[in-house]
C-alpha cells in the first residue's frame, strides 16, 4: 500500500514492526519477502514511490581522497536505488570467500556459505536471471569448452559463468505488487537522518524529514533495517552514533580492485568469447577462476579473469564499432571510459581522423552492428549486456576484478561539510595494500604457466615489471563493501551473524555494507539472498513472540 506523503498520515500510521529504510535490492527484497506476512511493514525512501521518477542526486554528495570514484557514481537516490543503473551482473560468492584465510588478514564470515547460499534459487527469481547454475556445462550445454583446447590439472576452472538480468530496475519490478500490500506501506520523500535507539517502550525510533516540505518526521518501530548501501548505511549509523563501540562502523572498506593488462593469444580459433544462451534463455559469459588449492598454495586472493575487447582508442583494430565507441565515449563516466581506453588514467586525447575512416570504411559493420543493438539491446526486455568485439587476430585483452584484503585504514568517515537537511556528508578513504597487487602478480604467473603448458596459447605481459604495472589497478566505484561487517563478536564486527547490530536489539543492517570480505563477485545477487535470509528470521522472531 502507497502511504500519501504528508505529515499528518505518516504520524498517524503508528507503530510498525519493521521500517525498511531504502528501496534497492536489499530494501525492496525485504518488503517483497515480508508480503502477506505477519509484520506490519514500512518501507520509506527520499523520493517519490513512482518508476522512474526523479531525485536529486546532491543527497549523496561527498568527498574521496582522490582516488576513488566520486561517491556519488553509481548511487541513485531514490526509488528502485542503484538497480536504476545496475548492469545486471549475476554473480555467486564462492565458498572459500567465507573461509578465514591465512593469508587474507581479516577473513571469514561468522556463518557458512550456505547460510547464503540456499537462498540462491529465490533471489535468482527476484533477480529475472534464470537458475542458480553458474556451471557452464550444466546451464548452457553442448560440451564446449571456453577454450579449444584441454587443461591440465586443476588449478583453473573455466567451466564457470556469469548470468545477467534484465537488468531489473526494483522500483519499476515489484511497484503493483506494492500497490496491492495489506501489510507492507510504503511511503516516498521520507528521508531516514539518524536512528534513535530502543528506550523504555521497547521501540526504536527513525528522525527522517520530509524531503519536498523539509519538515521533520519520527517513526517508531520495533525493528529497522538499513538497506542504504555500503556508503550511506555508515553514514546513518556515524551520524546516529550506533554501533561503533570499538570504532568499526566505516572501517574495513573494500571494493574491488580492476584493470585490463596483458594478452592472450590462442594459436587456433574456437575461443569462446560472445555472450552465450543458457537453456533458460538468459545471458551469459565464461570466466576463468582459480581452485581453492590453487589460492591456498599461491597465496591468491579470489580474482576473477575474462578475456576482453581492444582498446578503443588504437584505431589500429580496425573495428567500425569500437571506433564508433571511442568517439562516443565522452558522454560516459571516467570509470567506463578507463575500462573503455584499458587505463586507469584519465582517457588520453588521440587523433580522431583513424577512427572517422573506420567508421567510413566499416559502415556496413556498423549498421549490422546497429541493428543487433536495436533489437537486442533498445527494444528487447532482456537486454544484451554490452559491446563486445573480438580482435581479428585471435588474441584478447586480459581483465581481472580482484578480491581486496580488508584494511581497518580503508574507511568511510563524516566530513564537516553538511547536506541540506543538516548532515554530515560522508569522505571515502579507499586503501589497497602492496599485498592486493603481489596476489594479482601470482594469478598472472599461474595463468600464464597452465595456458601456456598447453602449447597452444601465450600469454603476453612484461614480468620484470608486472608488480608496478599492476599498481595502477582501480577502484570498482559502484561495489561498496565491508563498512558495517558481520562479525562473531563486537570486537570482531559491527553486526552479528543476523545482521543486528551488537548493542542495539531491533537494528538490522541489509546488504553489502554487512560483508567481512568482497570476493571477485559483484555483490548483488548476495545481497538479496542475504535480504531473503533476513525477512525469514524477522518473520520467525515475530512468530515466537505471538506464540
């Protein structure tokens, strides 16, 4: 049910069991699992709870150290949150990333893969991105491998995928089946500012302002989950002064750290490099891993390898399409057009001419090209995820996206600059260590030496300085993780194994801000099954307690 957004109805709607503060995949999840419940639900967000409608973005200004991304790329305020611009990726996080790891300081998860992973199924529903099979030889057939050729041992595994979505804006998704809620309302332009903790009552209570009239607002509930992001959530809490008793809340920020270096090149063709099918119908690509032995022997990080499309900015591919893209590439932001240009730098200026005569000369390239981007990318509900365009001469740019070891230095901090409804905007103090990059170093050496024991492949990069070429690695601005950590204890986390923060009973943390480590994965699918872990357990305390 959609609350009209007005002083008077929402003092008026008294006591809820839950109020779900934001409405991304963590917040939309959890309404959408407590549907048709027991609990009397609130699910609140900073702008209107109406597709597509816009938000001012200044909400989620802040300040970095200069080396990661602006804090607010790739955060939308507002209803459907990030799933707005969301990609679509669907990836699982492995078992090892919830192992303590001697050699990953600051490892483990106070609960067992499965604990998430059970889950999978349902979110993978919730996601519109097929099964949860992310075994290329189960969920896409046919017997082929990613490569033309056998592996020996098993050090790599390229039997693996990664699925993508439509991608799936939540606002727009789950909005009817809001509509229609007995027991879940939702109210739009309710800013959430600071949690005031559980008194005499046994409630808590949620000071938010309302954002177009500016007037001051308190909710009481008896649980609160914020499902704000791994920046924003912080941010509440640092600004509530809950839960950081042993000064966590903020600390232990990781992303991912990414960048595109050295070539492989495959002696024949047959390598595996489009977008594939499964057999539910759904996009996908292969990805080179490593085993769990291979990362406890090598002292590997979990990294992730896919193999690439040129760099756009060498004309020298000769590519109509990737020559269209560099010229286009200035309206995207400098993240994009890093991955584009394969630099961690700001994209260089190159002479236009080279690429104009691609496009002249491949124009019937680019018109195939176009009407695929029409039908399977405009028009299409299930999007084709992006552009890729192989190198005629068989060889592929390398990518990685690595685990980072969680650092207590990397942070989220409160500036003295504030928003305009009084609070402090948020500082990103983003750290990776020299052992981040002598990890993605051991992955380059290992890759190199099981594709190349093959004899039917190379791959190139320049060893004597791999180390320092690898430093230029970047922030993967749009995957917050670690800022409110699970932990077995206080001193260990900021919230227990439920996700409630220690201290606080009723006070939940939903999504990615919640993970003691970040995996290669792209948090979104483990964020949700974690937000499905999260509504059964609500329901079951609320069930307890009425028996």
């Amino acid at each position: 049910m959609i609350l009209s957004t007005t002083l008077d109805t929402l003092q008026s709607a008294g006591v809820f069991d839950v109020c779900i503060v934001g409405t991304g995949a963590a917040g939309m999840t959890l309404a959408m699992e407590m549907d048709g419940g027991p609990l009397r639900v609130l699910l609140i967000d900073p702008g209107q709870i109406r597709p597509g409608a816009a938000t001012p973005q200044d909400l989620y200004e802040g300040s970095t150290d200069g080396v990661h991304p602006d804090p607010s790329y790739f955060r939308r305020v507002g209803y459907g949150g990030s799933t707005r611009i969301w990609g679509g990726r669907c990836v699982p996080y492995d078992a090892v990333d919830f192992m303590a790891r001697e050699h990953v300081p600051n490892s483990g998860w106070p609960i067992a893969h499965d604990e998430i992973a059970r889950h999978h199924a349902a979110a993978m529903r919730y996601l519109d991105a097929g099964e949860a099979e992310f075994q290329a030889s189960a969920a896409i057939g046919g017997g082929k491998s990613m490569f033309p050729f056998s592996l020996r041992g098993g050090d790599i595994n390229v039997d693996v995928i990664e699925r993508y979505s439509l991608p799936t804006d939540f606002g727009k998704r789950y909005h009817d089946r809001l509509k229609s809620s007995k027991n879940v309302f939702a109210a739009g332009e309710v800013r959430a500012l600071r949690i005031l903790p559980r008194g005499g009552h046994g409630l808590n209570r949620l000071a938010c302002v309302l954002t177009r009239q500016g007037q001051p607002l308190e909710i009481q509930a008896r649980h609160i989950v914020l499902a704000t992001g791994g920046i924003e959530t912080p941010r509440i809490l640092l600004n509530s002064n809950v839960g950081n008793q042993h000064d966590l809340v903020g600390r232990y920020y990781t992303c991912h750290v990414e960048k595109i270096h050295g070539v492989v090149r495959c002696q024949t063709p047959g390598t595996i490099f489009d977008f594939e099918h499964t057999r539910d119908g759904v996009y996908a690509r292969r990805k080179i891993l490593f085993s769990p032995a291979a990362q406890a022997r090598e002292k590997l990080t979990n990294i992730a390898f896919r193999l690439h499309y040129p760099d756009v900015s060498l004309a020298s591919h000769r590519s109509a399409v990737l020559s269209a893209v560099y010229l286009a590439k200035r309206t995207l932001i400098p993240e994009y057009r890093r991955i584009l240009q394969h630099s961690s730098d700001e994209v260089a200026q190159v002479q236009a001419l080279p690429h104009v005569m691609n496009v002249v000369k491949g124009t019937p390239e680019l018109m195939g090209f176009a009407y695929k981007w029409l039908t399977q990318r405009v028009l299409a509900e299930r999007k084709l995820p992006y552009v890729l365009v192989p190198n005629p001469d068989n060889s592929f740019p390398l990518e990685f996206n690595a685990e980072q070891i969680p650092l207590r230095d990397s942070r989220i901090t409160l500036s003295d600059e504030v928003d305009a409804h009084g609070v402090r905007k948020v500082h990103v103090q983003w750290r990776k260590c020299d052992e981040d990059v002598s990890a993605i170093a051991r992955a380059y050496r290992l890759l190199k030496r099981e594709l190349e024991a093959t004899g039917r492949c190379q791959v190139d990069f320049n060893d004597a300085t791999l180390e320092h070429d690898l430093e230029g690695a970047f922030a993967v601005g749009g995957h917050h993780i670690g800022t409110a950590r699970m932990g077995a204890t206080p001193e260990e986390g900021v919230v227990d194994p439920h996700g409630e923060v220690f201290g606080h009973p009723g006070i939940h943390v939903a999504g990615s801000a919640a993970f003691p480590t970040s995996s290669h994965a792209n948090p979104t699918l483990t964020i949700v099954a974690q937000s499905i872990r999260l509504a059964q357990r609500l329901q079951s305390q609320a069930l307890q307690h009425a028996a």
